[in-house]
C-alpha cells in the first residue's frame, strides 16, 4: 500500500482552522482520510473516502469503506454487470446492462437499489426494450438503426409488433412522419409518408407510396379512418397523374346526424396553371343538420402578374353560402419586397398598409445552405441586400465537415465582399485506453490529485475526436477566398496502437510555416498506456531567406507494477533528428505494504531546550507546530502541539520551532 499525507495551513476558504491533514492510500483498498484542526489543535472534523474495486464473475463490484481508528467499515456496494462496462452498446444483441446497489445492516449486505436496461432481439429483428427502475418497470419496442440522422450510432424508433410478428415503424423528422411497414420476416412491404405543414401555400399533406417501390410513388387516393366521441371521420386524398394534390374530402357519420348515414362535411378542390399557379378552394357543410349542399367557404390563390410579380390572396365568404366575399386579405412579393393590401367589402376596393423586405435561404446544388439578409430602401420600394452567410454540413462514419462563411454588401461595387469563412472537419474514432493507470504519484501529489478511482479497473472507451481547421481570408484583387491556415489528419489503429498524424500550414505576411505532428501510442492487454512517441517537424519559409527548419523528438515509456496497476517506471527520452540521444529522463517508483501496528518510539538525540518531548508514540510541543520527516526529508505528519508519530519502522526528525529532536520508530 502506497500512502501519502498533505497539510494545509491556515486556508484561504476556512480561515477558523489553523490546518488539514489528508492521507492518501493506495492499495486494494484506495482513497483518503481527512482531519482538520482548530487553532487550538483540537480536531475539527474527521472523515474518509476510501474504495475497494474488483471483478467477481463477471461483474464489476466498488465498496466504499469508513476509515475509523485504523479499521475499515463496509458502508456500500455497488455491482454492475459485464454489459454494463461497455462502453458502446450494440442494439444488435442481447444485452443486460445491470447495476445494483446494496448498504451493509447488521454483518450483511442488503439490496436497496436495482435498475437495469435489458434488450432482447426478437426474430423480427426489432428490440424488446425493458427498463428497471426499482419497482418500476416498463417494456417497449423499437427499431434499431445505426449510421441514421447524421449520427455514427444507433438510433432507436418506436415499433409496434402485431400478433402475427409483423411490425410498423415511426420515423419523425421535424413535421415530417414516416410509418414503415415489415413482414414477420423483416421485409419492407408498405411506406406511408404523412407532411404536416402549416405554410399556407402548400397542396397535400398527405403522400402514400405504392408497395414494393424503392423511390416516391404517390397513390392517387388514400382514406384515412379517425373515430372520436362516438363520431367517424374519413378523409379521402386523391391526387392527379404528376402527384399534386386534387383534393380532399371529409366524411362524417354521427347517430345524431342523416339517420347515422355518413355524409360529406367538407371538401378542398385544387386547380393548377401556368407559373407554378393554383388555386384552392374550400367547401363546406354550414351545419349538420343541412347537408343538401356545401357552400364556398373560403379561396386561396397564387398568381403570377404582368411584371413577374408574385400575387397571393385568400378570400373569406361568412354571408351564409350566399358568395359574397366578407374578408380577404393579400401580399404581392417582387425582388423580396413585400406589399401588404386589405379589402373593403363595402366599397371592394384594395388598400395598401404596409411594406417589407424578405430574407431568403436556399440549398444550392453541392448542398450549401444559402441565406441573405436585406433591408428596405428609404423610399419603401425595393430590397438592399445586407449580408449572407453559407453553411455547409456533411458526415461519413468517422469524419464530419463543417464549412460556414459570412459576406458583407458592398454597395459602391454592387458585390459581395467576404467577411470569414471556415472549414472543420472533424475525426471521430475509437482507441480503448485508461489514462488512469499512467497517474504520476509525485505530479498527481503536487496537483492535489492523488485518489486513483474505479476507473483504472476498466478502458476508457470515450470517442476520440480529432479536428483539422481550416481559414480562409478575402483576396480583394481577385474577389475571392485564400487559404490564410490549413490542415490535414489522418490516423491509423493497428491492434493496440494508434497513430495520428496532423499537417498544419500557415501563411502570413508573406512567410508560410508548414508544421507535421507524429503520434504514436501503444497500450497493453489491460489498455494502460506503454508508449507515446512524439515527432515535431516544422519548416518556415521566409519570403526573401532561405527556410529555416526545426525539429524535436520525444519518446516515453512505461512500466506497471503488480501490486495496483500502476506506474513503476517511466523514462522519457529527446532525439535529434539523425536519432542520437539529446536527454533521457527516468523515474522508478515503489509501493510498499502499510500496516497500522503498535509501535515504540525511542529517542535517539534530544533537544538542548527540552521543547519537544515525547509520551508514548507521540511528541509534544505546546504552542508550536510539530512537523515530523523521514529520513528521505519528506513530510510524514504535521500537528499543533500535539502529534501522532508514524507508525512505519524508522528514524524520524521532529521539529518545533527552533528546536529540532530525532527519534526511532521500532
């Protein structure tokens, strides 16, 4: 076992305590023990953090422990499951990922806490998902797909399983959802798609593919069946022979209405002309109780005028079926400048009220997103154009591309002038490897981080994620992008080794950098680091000089004890770039057994004042600080006038004050 002991004095955030002890452990049992003092040297507070980790068939077990008085005192446990560890899970089989929690009453541990998320794949291929949450538990299925939604993992969809094993699926994207229809056997039969748009503009919201198809087929009619309060209501789409919509028909049947017969409540009927023109008209039943005819309720129309301007108006007709237009409302749209309009019924005359500019967005062909701002002139007549910004996305299994850039109108020109732009393309992979076994004691001590946790008993299986950058700056001769700084990445994974390598070139005032980064890291069996090997290249080219070219070389091992895993050398070695050794580093560490024992202390020199005194195993200094070191000079305990000596067999130097005093621990 490993032990360390750090003391604070007089801290900033408790400025009533005059110090703080923590004992740090490492060993089977690991964590720490931490007493504070009054400035009386009376203890303040005393408590511990300290684990036990292992593996027992399979599962993964922590203890916490109480450290009191020498002694540890199971508090709890807690067991996880070998599925559980994964990282990544893998909706493509069975898995039990389990965690239990148990306290430990009267000599024995007691389960007070159980959850788990356990997945079946059913012979359908669609997963039987239950989750456990002490006593609640709920089951559900889904569809599992990975690489779906611009995401590298899985992605589950809500499943419906009927009693002859055939499933559907639902797939939503923002106002779009998709049903998907399989066979027992996993076949696509049947694709439903349904598009529910509130633009005012847009015909059908309703899209049915044919059986069988691989590409969008709509079906000339669909009928749709919904029951609620005792009432049936089928809608009936059709479509015509290029998949517009023709209209839309709504049924009723009501025991309260045409004898429980159902009749036709509603209708849209859609026209189309040239220039993407149409117009759709709504007709409906004014009251169930008269449903010899339907009346024209309300218009929408889309025209296209002499000069290009776009026209849209919708008409209200409330004069109880009699066609007279009550309301209407109407906006024409010409070089993004939108004129608003409102209708008098009483004089049917058109008014303007008021004018705005559009904003626009658009994909172009490679699949960048398009959008501009623009302002109103002074005079309300036309649109000025203000900024645009380009954004462009795209991912593949392990890499995502990122691009966005921002222009400014320059009105003098009549151009575009670019503002930035940027290019990411991102790297994700995966490498299993705990860094937690390669904590330096002596670094971790200085920086307050000593406690080694669970995790060094399993890999770290986080997504490595890599990023090359690349900016650009505007070339105003041209009018057009430069690369000012690129990069390039690449990474390789054989076995337990990874290799990275990163190019970055830079270009300024003239001189161009160019700078390539090689890693190598290999770790063994139980995913601890053994090597990190680093090559720096980097060539600067001057305008006028002739290059100027810098190299270093770093190379680092490690070894690993049996006792904990971790670290019992490391030697870290500079090269130059014909290999010859610039500097070679190394540091051995060991870990030895500590046992809280009796022990005896004997003087072996006193000091000339007697202001230190000993009394069994402990030394005395009233109104002083004690510090006590080990023949290494390191601090081992520290106390106000009173102090517990080591218990580890040794010669000790006590010191207090001006007066100093060695003693022997047998």
């Amino acid at each position: 076992m490993f032990v360390a002991t750090r003391y604070d004095r007089n801290g900033v955030d408790e400025p009533e305590f005059i110090s703080r002890i923590e004992t740090w452990v490492f060993g089977k049992i690991e964590g720490a023990k931490y007493t504070t003092y009054f400035e009386n040297g009376e203890v303040a507070d005393s408590y511990s953090t300290m684990a036990e980790n292992y593996f027992e068939n399979g599962d993964s077990i922590s203890i916490r422990y109480d450290y009191v008085d020498g002694n540890f005192i199971p508090q709890n446990k807690e067991v996880y499951s070998p599925d559980f560890l994964v990282k990544e899970i893998d909706y493509s089989k069975d898995f039990n990922r389990a965690q239990k929690n148990y306290s430990y009453e009267d000599g024995q541990w007691v389960l007070s806490r159980e959850s788990a998320l356990v997945n079946h794949v059913l012979p359908n291929g669609v997963c039987q998902l239950t989750q456990i949450e002490g006593q609640y538990r709920q089951t559900a299925y889904y569809k599992a797909m990975k690489g779906v939604n611009d995401y590298y993992g899985w992605t589950l969809f809500p499943a419906i399983v009927n009693d002859d094993n055939s499933y559907v699926v639902l797939f939503e994207d923002s106002d779009e959802y998709r049903y998907e229809h399989y066979s027992a056997d996993g076949v696509l039969q049947q694709t439903v798609k349904q598009v529910n748009s509130q633009t005012l503009y847009e015909g059908v919201s309703f899209f049915v593919q044919a059986a069988g198809e691989t590409e969008w087929k709509p079906l000339d009619e669909y009928t749709r069946v919904e029951e609620e309060g005792g009432v049936t209501f089928r809608t009936v789409y059709k479509t015509n022979a290029n998949g517009l919509p023709q209209s839309i028909t709504e049924y009723m049947t009501s025991s309260r209405y045409n004898n429980g017969q159902e009749f036709k409540s509603g209708e849209y009927l859609y026209s189309y002309g040239a220039n993407d023109d149409f117009t759709i008209e709504i007709y409906e039943v004014l009251s169930p109780a008269d449903i010899s005819k339907m009346y024209l309720s309300e218009k929408r129309e889309r025209k296209t005028l002499a000069d290009g301007s776009i026209e849209y108006t919708n008409w209200y007709y409330y004069d109880n079926g009699n066609g007279k237009v009550e309301d209407a409302d109407r906006n024409v749209i010409k070089d993004h400048v939108i004129t608003y309009y409102t209708y008098s019924a009483k004089k049917d005359t058109w008014t303007k009220t008021s004018t705005s500019v559009e904003d626009e967005e658009y994909v172009t062909d490679n699949g960048v997103t398009v959008r501009i701002t623009r302002r109103l002139s002074d005079n309300e007549t036309y649109a000025i154009n203000v900024s645009k910004y380009e954004e462009a996305f795209s991912e593949t299994d392990d890499v995502e591309y990122h691009m966005s850039a921002n222009y400014d109108w320059n009105e003098a020109d009549n151009c575009w002038v670019g503002n930035y732009k940027d290019e990411d393309k991102r790297y994700n992979y995966f490498f299993p490897i705990s860094d937690a076994h390669s904590i330096d004691p002596i670094s971790a001590y200085n920086d307050e981080y000593l406690i080694v946790s669970e995790d060094i008993y399993e890999p770290s299986y986080g997504e490595i994620q890599q990023s090359a950058h690349t900016s650009y700056e505007w070339d105003a001769n041209k009018n057009d992008w430069k690369v000012s700084r690129s990069a390039d990445f690449e990474y390789h994974i054989n076995g337990r080794q990874l290799k990275t390598v990163c190019k970055e070139t830079e270009t300024w005032n003239g001189e161009t950098k160019v700078k390539t980064t090689t890693e190598t890291i290999e770790c063994d069996s139980e995913y601890r680091k053994t090597l990190e090997d680093v090559i720096v290249e980097e060539t600067t080219y001057p305008a006028d000089e002739e290059p100027r070219r810098d190299y270093s070389h770093s190379k680092s091992v490690f070894t690993y004890n049996d006792v904990n895993g971790l670290i019992e050398d490391s030697r870290t070695t500079y090269y130059t770039e014909n290999g010859e050794v610039v500097n070679d580093m190394a540091n051995h560490y060991t870990y030895s057994k500590f046992n809280i024992i009796a022990a005896g202390i004997e003087d072996i020199t006193a000091d000339s004042d007697n202001a230190i005194s000993i009394n069994g195993n402990a030394a005395i200094a009233d109104g002083q600080w004690i510090t006590v070191y080990n023949i290494n000079g390191a601090l081992v305990a520290s106390g106000y006038s009173k102090v517990d000596m080591p218990q580890a067999k040794g010669i000790y130097l006590i010191k207090a004050g001006a007066a100093t005093r060695k003693a022997i621990v047998r």
